[in-house]
C-alpha cells in the first residue's frame, strides 16, 4: 500500500489526523514484526537439539513459510511514501534464457496532454515482473502417410517411432517430469495422478508406476557409468540413510539402507566435478560398503559407524573421521544441562571451523600448510585436555562417551593435517542425501526391493545434475530422448551432468 505524496490534502488538521494515524498503524505494525520474527528465530532453534525432535521438519518449514507470509502481509497493509529507486539492482536480474513478451503502455496520442503540443519520443523506460506459465498438456498426433506403387503394388510408409515404454502414451519429456516430480520434488505418484486429473486426463498410479519402472531401465547403464567416475576417485564422503521398505509376506514394512559416496573437490579446487551415487541394499551389514568399495583406494570421510574400520584392513582405505559428528556429542549434552566442559569443547572445535573458513577453495598446499601452522597447535591442546579431563568424569556418563568417541577416533579425526585434500566432515555426503529424507517423508515407504533400486538410480542422477547446477527437468528429458533416438553405450560420458552442462548453458 502506498501513499500518493504528490496528492496530500491541503486542510491542515486532516493532515495531522493522518500522520497521527499513520504513526499509529506503523508502530502497531513493527510491534507485530518484531513479535513475528522473534517465533521465527524460536522455530529456527527448535531445528536443533532434542526439542527438535518434537516437531516435524516439515511442519516446521510451514510454520516458517506461514509467518513470513504475515509479515509481508502487515507490511504491505500500513501506507508508506514511495521510496527514492535503487542506485544500483537490489535483486539478481531475471535469467537470460526465459522467454520475453513485451507488453507496450503508451501515453495514446502524439498531443501534450498538458498544453496540446506536439510530443515527440525521447527515450524508454523498461522493467520487468516474473509471470507463471501453469503447465499444459499436449497430444503429439503422428500422422504418417501410406504410398503404394503402381507398377509393383508395394505400400511405403515411415517407421513409427521409437517409444520409452512400448505401446506407452507418455513422450520422454512428460516421464521425465514424473521422474523429476517424484524423485526430485518428492511428490508421489498417487498426487500426481490426482494432478493429470485436474487437467482432464485419466492416469492411474498403476500406470505411472509402469513409466517410472520403464525409464529407469533406460537410465541404469548411466547409473552404473556414474558409478565408475565416482568410484575412480581417490577421495570420497560415504553415508547411509534407513529406507522404510513393504514387506508384503509380513504385513509391514522392513528398513533398507540407501549408501550414498559423494564426490566433492570444490573446497579444495579439484578439478573433478561434483557427483553423488546411491545404491541400494536391504540391511547396513559391513559387506555392503566392502561390496561397493572394492575396487576404491584413498580416504574415505566417513561418520562413526563401526562397519567402515573393516576397510582398512588391506591398507588401500584410509578413513578420515567426521567433526561434525564429534561436535554433536558435545552439543546435545550443553543443549541438555549447563556443562562447562561440553562448552569448552565447543569452543575448542569452533576454533578448527575458524581456520577452514579462511581456506576454503584454496589449493591443496595452501590448505595443509595453514593447517599445520594454526590447527595443529589447537588439536594438540585438544587432544591434552581430553586425556586429561576424561579420568575425572563418571565413566558411564554421556560427557566420558562423547570424549572418548573423539579420541579412539583421533586418528581419523587429524587426518587433515595431513593431507590439504581432506575435509573436516562428511556434511557433502550428508546434503546429497537430505532430500532422501524430504522423499521418505512423503512417499511414506518404498513398494519393493526393486522400487528402492529405482529410487538409487533416478535419486543419484538428479542429485548429481543438481550439485553441477543443472535443471534436472531440461537434463533428463534430453537425456531420454538421446537414448530413445539410439545413442551409442560407448559415449554415455557424453550425457553425464557436467559434460551435458557445457553443451547446454542455457538450461544450468
């Protein structure tokens, strides 16, 4: 809401009773601010700490959206003068590559509407408001003509062409937006289907399910292509996250485990892009990183699951433990009671945090040798005050169990003053996995060992054409027609996220 300056009215005590009135509702309006912001900050806590645990990060999240809202709201009710523009762009422009229709507002005639003159132009000014489009359906009608031959009464006609799913309806850019919506977007299959119904089309989730089935069959030879650049290098992050899994002979559901290996060199300058596998398998025994893991060799950031030590045995694996996970012990106790010696561990490791902040995206020489010159001064002292503290504590307490996961960890956990390459926690790992968990939320469940397969492979390459800043949509439905059109298994590289990006800069 605004307020026209250039139209105040001239009676002076109509004047003072609208300022007054203005005060007013201003200072109503940022008491309501301010009251809102304060729940959002409270909110923002309840994401950390045991407290958390009692309110879902989804309802949280629109709890959030719903109290932003008010503010803008409130906001946009109080009258305010118009505000001087901007010296310089107060928001990134618009992307290049979206499509433009000009809209032409013009003063209707070539008179002065002040004295009659003739005007003439003298310039434009331009501006630009985002527009939404909502998704349209279409049908692709193929038509193809029949000849015969007079002379040898032979019928030509062109082949029909190739379908992702045989006798299937569905182009490959409409499967890869049920891909996208699902796998990406974490929408299930049953609202997408009530979706198409609100557009006036009939399709089942049965009937989804079988597309879903049919393009991952397509994309596994690119799944296990992935797999191959990802396993080749020599640092990786690795991860698990449960599964929930029906289990139609017992009635219910079991827990299967997504294993998730991340390949991150940016904090480092590698120059291998970023990319992330699932793979499925039905339980977290040891022999399933071992399985995954058996042709790899280098470091391996991993958190403080037992299973992982068993790669070390044959020396080819060297595993660099987590401090984020080392932090949470120390954090849950201070969050739980006042504890001076769970602060000052904090505060031990935030220091470490402090370095790497300043070396971030620098080279790997530089990284280590900062390192050696301010971390490794404040992991020595660490270190002495651990083995110092410990003895004096109740060997049962939750403060001993979190010193003592750090130091028969050390080694692990000072692995990067060792080598530059090396971080100090497995949070890339972890991002690539989250949105596993936003779809676990609401897909409820998978339907079958299968469907968490499928779940591994669409997860793994969309996540991994997020982290190279490629729109999943535009990527995946290229990607379905090549292969549709008979692209050769001998370039697969080709359809890779990061080698896709540099064809396509305009969908990125």
């Amino acid at each position: 809401m605004r307020l026209d300056l250039d139209n105040l009215p001239s009676d002076v005590e109509l004047l003072q009773r609208l300022v007054r009135d203005m005060a007013g509702a201003v200072a109503t309006r940022d008491g309501e601010i301010g009251r809102l912001q304060a729940l959002i900050k409270q909110l923002q806590r309840m994401q950390f700490g045991k407290r958390s645990e009692q309110l879902d990060p989804s309802q949280l999240l629109l709890a959030l959206e719903d109290l932003d809202a008010d503010i803008a709201r409130i906001e946009e009710s109080v009258p305010s003068a118009p505000a001087d523009p901007p010296s310089s762009p107060s928001r990134k422009p618009l992307p290049d590559h979206l499509p433009r229709e000009t809209v032409v507002l013009d003063v209707g005639g070539d008179a002065c509407p002040c004295c009659g003159g003739a005007v003439h132009a003298i310039g434009e000014s331009v501006s630009e408001m985002l527009d939404w489009v909502p998704a349209q359906l279409r049908v692709l009608r193929i038509l193809r003509p029949k000849y015969a031959c007079r002379a040898c009464k032979n019928v030509v006609q062109a082949p029909a062409p190739e379908r992702l799913i045989a006798n299937g309806l569905a182009t490959p850019g409409l499967i890869a937006q049920v891909l996208v919506a699902k796998y990406c977007d974490h929408t299930p299959l049953y609202r997408q289907s009530k979706i198409f119904a609100r557009h006036g089309v009939d399709l089942p989730r049965s009937t989804l399910a079988g597309w879903v089935g049919g393009a991952s069959w397509w994309l596994e030879a690119l799944h296990r292509r992935l797999s191959e650049h990802v396993f080749a290098s020599d640092i990786l992050f690795a991860d698990d996250t449960p599964v929930p899994v029906l289990d139609p002979g017992r009635g219910r559901t079991k827990t299967g485990r997504l294993w998730a290996y991340a390949r991150e060199q940016r904090g480092w300058s590698g120059a291998d892009p970023p990319a992330a596998v699932f793979i499925y398998a039905p339980d977290r025994r040891a022999e399933r990183p071992e399985a995954h893991l058996a042709r790899f060799e280098g470091v391996l950031h991993v958190d403080g699951y037992a299973g992982f030590e068993r790669l070390t045995a044959n020396g080819k694996i060297k595993l660099a433990a987590c401090w984020a996970h080392t932090r949470r012990k120390f954090y849950e106790i201070a969050e739980a009671e006042v504890t001076p010696l769970a602060t000052e561990a904090l505060r031990r490791i935030a220091l470490l945090y402090a370095v790497e902040e300043l070396v971030r995206g620098q080279s790997p020489a530089h990284r280590l040798a900062v390192r050696r010159a301010r971390s490794k001064p404040i992991v020595d002292a660490l270190q002495s005050w651990l083995e110092a503290t410990l003895p004096s504590l109740p060997p049962r307490g939750k403060l001993a169990e979190a010193m003592r996961y750090a130091l028969t960890r050390w080694d692990g956990l000072t692995r990067f003053l060792d080598d530059g390459r090396i971080e100090l926690d497995t949070n890339p790992v972890e991002r690539a996995i989250r949105p596993v968990a936003l779809g676990r939320k609401n897909h409820l469940f998978a339907g079958s060992d299968g469907g968490a397969e499928r779940w591994a492979v669409v997860g793994s390459l969309i996540e991994t054409a997020k982290l190279n800043g490629v729109e999943p949509y535009a990527w995946l439905k290229d990607v379905l027609t090549r292969m549709l059109a008979g692209h050769p298994a001998s370039r697969l590289d080709e359809l890779l996220p990061w080698s896709w990006k540099t064809e396509n800069p305009s969908n990125t």
